[in-house]
C-alpha cells in the first residue's frame, strides 16, 4: 500500500469513491447525486487522504467492486481493511457479514448470534449502518426479522439495497411491495431513533417530548392515484382537501380517479368538485404523462433512489420538490428525505434550538448532515413538534 489516498471510479452503480492507506481500505461511498458530494461525504472519512492512483491492490477491489455491480459473482472478503477506527464489535458485525455470499442473507438477529452476541440484533443494525466500507462489507445482504429489508445508509436507502440484492439475485422475484399489502417500514426504526439521539442533542429532546416513533404510511393503488390525490391536496387544510377530492372521485364509476377518464371529463364537471384551475391543468397533465407511459409505477419507483424519483415526477405539472418528498416518506417509506422548505420542519427545528426566528432552508439542510441516513424520522419528530403530525 502507499500513503493515504483516494480516487472516484465509474461502475453500473454510478461513480462510487473509495479511499486507502497503507493498511487497506479506510472507506468505500456509494454514489450521491453528484461526483462532488460523492467525494465531499468520502473525505469527511478520509480527511487526510488526497487524489491519486489506486495502487495494485485497491485496482484489485475498484475491479472486483465493478465486476460485482455487473451482476458477476465476486468474492471480496479477502481485500485488506483499515479498521483502525473501526470500534471492537463493529470489527466482529463486519466480520460477519463478509462471510455472507453474494446471493444469500441474514437477518440482524442472526448475524448477533453468530458473532456470539444473540440478542443485539439492534446493535449489529446500528453498526451497519455505520459500515464505511459499502460493497466490500456487504451491509446490504443482512435483513430484519420476518424478510423486511432494514435499512441502508447510501444515497437512494431501501432502493438501493434493494438493486444490489437482485443484481446479486437474492430477491429473484422481488420482496413484499408496500403496496401489496399493509403499508410498513422498510428500515429499523428504533436504530434510527437511537442514532439521532447519538447525533444531535437537540433533536433528542424533542425525540424524549414526542415519544416513540410512529410514522403510518399510506396506501395507495397506484402512482398515479397517489399524486392525484397529492395535486388535490396542495395548499389546503386537510378536511378542505379531503372533502374536494372525494368529490372528484365521485365523479368516476369505480370512485377513484383514472387517466382517460380525467382526459375525457369535462372541465365544468372537474371544476365543480371544487378544483381550481391550476389544479385542473396539473391534473390534466398528470393524466397525459400516464397514458404515455412517463408516470414511473410502483414497482418501478421501489427500484429507483430517492433523486431519480424527484427529478421524474418533478416533471410533471404541479409536482414539485416538496409533493415528491411527501410521496417518498408517507407512501414509500423511505428513510433519508429531508424537505428543508418545508414550514413544519422549519417550525420544528426553530423548537429543537429553542430559537425565535425560522432558520432557512439551508440551515435546515446544513443541520440535517447530522441526522443522515435517518433524515424522514427527524423530520417526523420536527412536524409533530409543531403539532402538525404529517403534511
């Protein structure tokens, strides 16, 4: 090995970064939305590492890393780790869990009883999820109890565990959708409650005021039905809202919107629900991007990160940044959406630091550093802080 250093490297995945030292790998980061935030988060990691060639035996791990991410079957246990900050039982959990092949998982609880810690399960969750070495310390192939997936700190959370697992062909025919059944969680919540107590006093103060965290995600038979409802629901008081939409969806035999028949329905009859015409239009536009195939469906947004998400149904009249977040927390579950303009969060924050004046959204994005990669349970706490329980 040579003196500390990292490079950014292109893979199916994305740009991945990695950083090393003389002893192996000190840190392996997952792509952000952008190469520089991809490096940003990697030197936070590394500080004293700086750009260079990867020697021979990092070439070999960026390799085998690829080969891997194409869906190749690789064994990378054997790649030297710097483990020098890693504490003693995160270094066991690690251990572990490089012992698991590609195409087979464990779940939380039993990776603790094979590191002879049965019991921990929400130990091994939080020393996962504060694995530095992605990929090459296969965080993504341990579940939790029953087949959930847990949860995943890269960009893009669930979703992105979840594409490595089916590259890896563990998840053949995919596992139980949201929108199959009941609505849960597709992450530890109690390891994130417990991380953002560790990470921000503040917040945990809130956290001990609100109590035990309860977020319920909403069903919904389709993406388009959900943003319907979202476009119907924009900058109204909940009962006003709810009251509107049930009265356009009255307006269609099977008493829920559907894109040809919105595109067919006069405007006088839409206009008579209660919609205004800025919603009209959005709703219009919603429905002709559905017919020609644009809206993404469910199952397609499950394979898809939190960004990528964004930037598709931000495309659509009427839906912007903040509709698409809400979707992402109260629809998908996803674990790591923060939206800093949002009022409540504001408000929340304001509460947490015990400030007068509403910080700005970058302040909320800058403070929100802190709680990554459990940004959607800070923000719940944040709302009902307010008393404005989910937008």
């Amino acid at each position: 090995m040579s003196a500390p250093g990292f490079t950014l490297f292109d893979t199916p995945l994305g740009r991945l970064g990695v950083a090393w030292s003389e002893r192996g790998l000190v840190a392996v980061q997952l792509p952000e939305a952008r190469a520089s935030e991809t490096r940003a988060r990697l030197l936070r990691r590394a500080p004293e590492a700086r750009e260079a060639a990867p020697p021979l035996v990092v070439q070999g791990a960026l390799d085998g890393i690829s080969a891997l991410l194409r869906g190749e079957r690789r064994d990378l246990s054997g790649v030297p780790l710097d483990v020098s900050r890693v504490p003693p039982f995160h270094q066991r959990v690690y251990d572990a869990a490089r012992g698991i092949p590609a195409g087979a998982t464990l779940t939380y609880g039993e990776v603790a009883t094979k590191i002879g810690a049965p019991g921990e399960a929400r130990a091994v969750g939080q020393a996962l999820a504060r694995n530095p070495f992605a990929i090459v310390v296969p965080c993504h192939r341990v579940l939790a109890a029953g087949g959930r997936l847990g949860g995943f700190s890269a960009n893009g959370g669930v979703a992105t565990k979840l594409r490595l697992l089916t590259l890896e062909g563990a998840l053949p025919a995919g596992p139980p959708g949201l929108f199959d059944a009941e609505p849960a969680l597709g992450f530890d919540a109690e390891a994130a409650v417990a991380a953002l107590r560790e990470a921000d006093a503040a917040l945990a103060r809130v956290i001990d005021r609100v109590g035990p965290f309860r977020l319920e995600l909403k069903r919904t038979p389709s993406t388009f039905a959900a943003l319907s409802e979202a476009i119907v629901h924009q900058q109204l008081s909940g009962r006003a809202a709810a009251t509107i939409f049930a009265r356009v969806c009255a307006l269609f035999p099977r008493g829920a919107p559907a894109a040809e028949a919105i595109l067919r329905m006069p405007d006088a009859k839409l206009r008579g629900a209660g919609l205004s015409a800025a919603k009209l239009l959005a709703l219009r536009d919603l429905a002709g991007r559905e017919r020609a195939g644009e809206v993404p469906s469910l199952r397609e947004l499950r394979a898809l990160d939190d960004e990528t998400i964004v930037a598709r149904l931000a495309a659509v009249r009427g839906i912007g940044r903040w509709t698409a977040q809400m979707l992402l927390i109260f629809r998908l579950g996803r674990p790591d959406v923060l939206p800093c303009e949002d009022f409540g969060i504001r408000k929340g924050l304001a509460l947490a630091l015990r400030k007068r004046a509403f910080p700005a959204p970058a302040e909320v994005a800058e403070r929100g550093e802190r709680w990554r990669p459990w940004r959607t349970v800070a923000s719940w706490y944040l709302w009902q802080a307010t008393g404005f329980g989910k937008p």
